[in-house]
C-alpha cells in the first residue's frame, strides 16, 4: 500500500542526524507536497507513525518527532537480549515455529554436522519494548542440545548455551547481505516488500572452534541500527 512505503519514508527522514527528538516535522501541506502524496495518504501515515509512539500530533501546533530509531551501539560481542539491556531496554522474543527436521546441506555444513541428522528449527520474532526489530531462524543440533525447549528460546539462547550448558562462546562469525523481504516477512516487520533489509547470517562458536549455532536475522533497518565500535 501507499501509505506504508510513506511511512518508511517518514521514518526514513526523522532518524537522519540532522533531526532530534522533540523537533517538528514539516507542515502536513508542505510534507504531502514534498512527499507527492494526497493529504489522506499522508494523514493515514501519520495516523500509524502516531501509534507506533514515534510522533505526536498537537492541535493547533503541529507534528513532533517523539521517538527515534533504536541504535545498537556494540563494543563487543552481545546478543540481542544484552543489547537491549545495555540501553535500559526489554528484549522479548515471540516464537513463531519450534520444530525438529533433518539438516539441509546449507545448516549441516553451517553446524558441522552430518546431513540429515536432527536439527531444531527456530523462528522467533524480536522485539525491544515492544517493537519488532527483527526475525530470527535458527538451527542448533538436537545431539548437542537435547534439553532445548520453547521456554529456552523465549529468553536468551546464549545464556542456555553459557549457564545451562556450560559452553563457553568465544565469537561469532557475521555475514551481511542486503535484500528484498517476501510478502510475509515484510508483514511480519511492518514495511513494504520494496523496502531492503539486511539479512545476517550468524554462526557461533566454542572454546574448540566448533560452530555452536547457525542462524538467519533479517532487521528492520527502519527500527533497528547498529553501530560497531572495533578497537585496532
């Protein structure tokens, strides 16, 4: 819809630096004008932007930015429960499927495991203070793991994989790659199909150099960025 690929924009604009929360956003004629949407459009795109608690409409005075864009500022390695500590957020996680299937050739070969032994297959939804940030797959070998349950997976998988099971994690391998969502992940992270998000491919591994997990993220780069700080 129109409206949704206006309120990308909208979000877009508001989370560049050069605007600040508590700033006012251009008049809804000029907006629409700038924008090349009808006065409707736009106000049904303020409409959902207002309910996501990002702006604040005032009678009489204008449209006002109230929330920006969370940014993730990452020193080290963190998971997405720590991150959202680190700024005085809450993390929550919705799982969406939790099922056992045999490795695929791509998963084996990412967990260094046969094909076709046992995997769990786990698709959760991310969100911090109730937005959602991102969509979570991930694969961990059932012969490493037995004792994994949904429960784990609604709280953090790295404090299972530490406290729970005693594996020290040293690292993560990350890999980034831009991309078009499908109909059904957009709808999921609230954007249009022609919006790109990034899609990260993760695998973390053990004290022995062994992959622990394999996993697919895709972000909603409209809600959620992150800053990498590397010391040389």
């Amino acid at each position: 819809m129109i409206y949704k690929n206006v309120v990308s924009v909208i979000k877009n604009k508001i989370n560049h630096h050069c605007y600040s929360v508590g700033d006012a956003l251009p008049a809804e004629k000029q907006l629409a004008i700038d924008l090349n949407v009808s006065r409707n459009t736009l106000r049904k795109a303020l409409s959902q932007l207002e309910e996501e608690g990002i702006i604040e409409r005032r009678h009489g005075s204008g449209t006002y930015i109230k929330e920006k864009r969370f940014v993730a500022h990452i020193h080290n390695m963190n998971s997405f429960s720590e991150i959202a500590h680190n700024a005085g957020k809450t993390a929550s996680s919705q799982i969406l499927k939790f099922e056992m299937q045999p490795a695929s050739l791509q998963v084996a070969s990412g967990l260094n495991i046969a094909p076709d032994d046992p995997v769990y297959y786990i698709k959760r939804l991310r969100r911090i203070d109730k937005v959602v940030m991102q969509v979570e797959e991930t694969w961990l070998s059932v012969n490493r793991f037995p004792s994994l349950t949904i429960a784990h997976m609604r709280n953090s998988k790295f404090s299972y994989i530490e406290k729970e099971c005693g594996i020290a994690i040293i690292g993560t391998f990350e890999t980034f790659s831009p991309m078009l969502p499908g109909p059904e992940l957009a709808e999921i992270l609230r954007i249009s199909p022609k919006d790109p998000i990034l899609q990260i491919q993760t695998q973390a591994i053990d004290a022995n150099q062994q992959p622990i997990d394999y996993s697919l993220l895709y972000s909603n780069s409209f809600e959620f960025q992150v800053k990498y700080f590397f010391p040389r």
